[in-house]
C-alpha cells in the first residue's frame, strides 16, 4: 500500500515539475527573455566576486631574507 502511495505522490510532484517548466518556457516563448533581470544580477556578479575573493583568498607567508640563514654564501 506504501508503495501505491510513494509513486503516486512522486508522480504527482513530477507533473507539478513539469507543469512549472511548461509554464516558464511558454512565458519565455510568448513574451521573450527579461534581460533587464539579467542585468541586474550581472551588476551584482563583481561585487559577489570581490567578496568571495576576500573571503576564501589564500594568505601567502611573508618570507624573510636576512643574512643570519645558514645556506651558501652568495
């Protein structure tokens, strides 16, 4: 009996998907793409970026070059 009501459930949600995806390319068919949205999240795209960068950027170690290193002279 679960089984009956799992796959009915999970058909009713893949044709609640595919109803979605219809309704969204007809739109886009009828009324063309909104490229003003597009803009939008473009212009947000640098700013995203730069704190994506600051925040997962690997700090490099200073390394210092003073005399007292116990290598091969120069």
């Amino acid at each position: 009996m679960w089984f009956w009501i799992t796959i009915s459930a999970l058909c009713f949600v893949l044709l609640l998907i595919l109803e979605e995806f219809i309704y969204y390319f007809w739109n886009r068919y009828v009324y063309g793409a909104n490229y003003e949205r597009k803009r939008r999240w473009r212009g947000r795209l640098p700013v995203a970026s730069v704190i994506f960068k600051r925040l997962f950027h690997k700090r490099e170690k200073e390394i210092s070059n003073t005399n007292s290193d116990k290598g091969l002279p120069l």
